[in-house]
C-alpha cells in the first residue's frame, strides 16, 4: 500500500511539475505611475517609416524561451502550450517602431505567446483576450511606449 500511495504522490508530483504555468513579464510599472506616463505619451503619425527585416535582429527567442520555458500558458489567451513551435516571441512595440528594443530584456518588453495570436493581431487596437491579463498588458505596454519615447 505504501509503495502505491508513493506511486500515486510522484505521478502527481509529475504531472504538476510537467504542466504549463503561466509565466509573467518583467513587472510592469504601478497603475498609478502607469497614468502618470500616459498623460504624458504623445501620438505621432506615421510618416515615412523605412521597411525592416526581421532577420537583421538578434535572435531573442532563444533568450526568452530561456527566461519563460516552453511549457507555459499563453499570458494572452490563457492557452497551454508545450511546443516551442506553437510560440510567438511578441513585442509589445513593434520592430519596425524602434530598433533599440527588438532584444530589450530589461522591460516588460518581450514574452512568449501562442504563435496564432501573435501573428493575427492589429497593432493598432490589440488587447489580449485574456481579461485577467488585460491591465498588465496595458500597463506594460505604458511602460515601453514611455520608454521608446525618451
């Protein structure tokens, strides 16, 4: 009986241990420090963006499939993955938009998502469906935005 009772614990313990978990960005900025650096965001129009190439960044993907594992819940839409090749590595200010942060590990910049969401999204409008990740999305999203513009 013991050793089934010890059977059973490890199977859990496994089970547990093997099981995608939500992994978190850097922390983003307080709500209030959040408002305090939106008031003071400006919107700029797009003029004459030069085109760039994906490939001429480093390759962060390594890294944060390092820092987050590749067995986590999409922080997005809360889907369990466990392929490194169902992840997307999103940024939460496109590439095109400043160079400076396609590698930037020091804010809440860069996190592994499910790879269909990443790649069907609107910069223009995208909240992650998730709503208990929506105020860390937008708070994190502050955070960089007010970064990128300094």
């Amino acid at each position: 009986m013991i050793a089934f009772s010890a059977l059973v614990a490890l199977s859990a313990l496994s089970t547990a241990l093997c099981a995608p978990v939500p992994r978190a960005l850097p922390t983003p900025v307080s709500v209030a420090t959040a408002k305090t650096y939106l008031s003071k965001l400006t919107v700029a129009v797009a003029s004459n963006v030069p085109a760039y190439a994906r490939e001429l960044f480093k390759t962060w993907d390594i890294t944060i499939l390092k820092r987050d594992g590749t067995n986590v819940i999409s922080p997005y839409d809360g889907v369990p993955t466990t392929l490194a090749s169902d992840l997307d590595i999103d940024h939460l200010v496109p590439l095109k938009e400043r160079e400076a942060f396609a590698s930037d590990l020091t804010r809440p910049q860069l996190v592994a998502v499910t790879d269909h969401l990443n790649e069907f999204k609107d910069v223009t409008g995208f909240v992650p469906p998730l709503a208990i990740y929506v105020c860390t999305f937008i708070r994190a999203w502050i955070t960089v935005a007010s970064t990128v513009q300094h």
